[in-house]
C-alpha cells in the first residue's frame, strides 16, 4: 500500500533523507524509529505530499505522490508533528470542517465524526475552543481528524506525545484494533510503543536505513535482548530515545 523507492531529500547542502526504499503492506504497523534529525519527519512529509522529494519515488494506493497528489492524499490519514489546528474552533467545528474538506456529506460525515469522537474520547470537550485544550486534547482532535475519512493508509507523527498514561493505553488500543485493515506507519521516540502496537520496525539514522525487522527480530540483534541497546548500537551517540511502560 505504500512504495518508496530511492527517497532523498536535500535542503541546499544539507541530505536530510538519503536514499530511503521500504513498502509496508496492508495490515502493517511499521514503527518509524530515529534520533532528532534522523530524517523520520521529513520522510513522513514527503510520503504524505507535504514535501516533495529531490530525487525518488512514492506511491500510496497505487498512486504516485508527485504525479497524482489528490488521489494519493485522500488515502491518507496524517497526524502531523504538534497536531496543528484552528485553535479559535471547537474540536467539533473543526472535524466538521475537515468532513467538508474530506468531501464528505451530511450524514455520512456527521456519522463519521460521531464514531472519531468516540474512538478517541473527545465527548467531554466537543464544544470547548481548542486553544483552551491540554496537549493530550489537541493531540486527540488531531488523532480524530487523521482517522476521519477511514483511511486506507494512516501517518502518525509521534501519535501519543502529551497523552497521559491511560490515554496512551487508549491510543494504542485504537492502533491496534485499525492495523488489520490499514497500512500504519508511526514514528516514536518510545521504544516500549513499539512493542506495544508494531508488527516491524525501521531504525533509521543520518537519513538512511540502518535496521529493518520485527521487534523481535531487532531485539534479538543485542545480547540483551532489548530494543533501546540495538537503538543505541545503530545510531548515533547523542540519539534520544525513551524507555517507559507499553501500558
């Protein structure tokens, strides 16, 4: 469902995505690993048309990103670094308008809206401004809007940053529960989250792919057995990773 072959992506002198080809097929949860700088945001936004490659080539569904952006972009559901939105709407005036966006009609969107609401516990605050909402709020109005549209494919840019640890039970139980049907690619500074919701993971460092397997498979590379000291062989010596509970 995705293809990505020679991904690179400069900017002026500097090779933030260095050549980058993996496919992640229906009914994978690829966790998208790296330290600050790796490149895994720039990957994610050219993937979802928000940049567009120097050199490479992606197609979503079938459709190539550069080429046929429309279609590829409607098979997408993205959620984005900082969940950005309007923050003078309500969460609910804001599905409502990415419903409209979506093409979505009357009481197909407002049925959609109604199960996006549910699925991530956004009920209590439906009418609040988003600019009033916690961080864990607004991450879950941008988690609702990326799942809107029942996307056959879903970007998720660190999807339970500022939750709290219920909520990120939550999130990554709603992850789980869509994988069957969908190609989920989730980038995460939490090596427990990918245990917790990745069928395979991806390390990449400097741009490029430095590991590619399943969790348990990278884990079996250190004589440890544990993902954050295969993290730390493969990148580089400053990277950032964090260890917490998968609950």
């Amino acid at each position: 469902m995705i293809e990505i072959e020679g991904l690179v992506r400069r900017f002026g002198p500097l090779t933030a995505v260095g050549g980058i080809s993996l496919r992640v097929a229906k009914g994978e949860v690829l966790g998208f690993l790296g330290p600050n700088g790796a490149g895994k945001s720039t990957t994610m936004k050219m993937i979802t048309g928000f940049l567009a490659p120097t050199e490479g080539r992606i197609v979503v569904c079938g459709h190539d990103v550069v080429e046929e952006p429309l279609e590829a972009q409607a098979s997408i559901g993205y959620l984005p670094e900082g969940a950005p939105a309007y923050p003078d709407m309500t969460p609910l005036e804001f599905l409502q308008f990415v419903a409209t966006v979506r093409g979505l009609k009357e009481t197909r969107a407002k049925d959609a809206i109604d199960k996006a609401v549910v699925r991530t516990g956004l009920t209590s605050v439906l009418d609040q401004r988003i600019e009033t909402l916690s961080k864990g709020f607004k991450r879950r109005v941008g988690l609702a809007q990326a799942i809107l549209h029942d996307p056959p494919v879903l970007i998720m840019d660190e999807p339970t940053d500022g939750l709290d640890p219920n909520q990120k039970h939550a999130a990554r139980s709603l992850i789980r529960g869509m994988a069957a049907d969908k190609a989920i690619i989730i980038s995460t500074h939490i090596l427990e989250e990918v245990d917790a919701v990745c069928t395979r993971a991806v390390i990449i460092d400097k741009g490029r792919i430095v590991a590619d397997g399943t969790p348990g498979e990278l884990e079996g590379r250190a004589p440890s057995h544990k993902l954050d000291d295969v993290f730390r062989s493969l990148t580089t010596p400053d990277a950032e990773i964090k260890v917490e509970s998968a609950s």
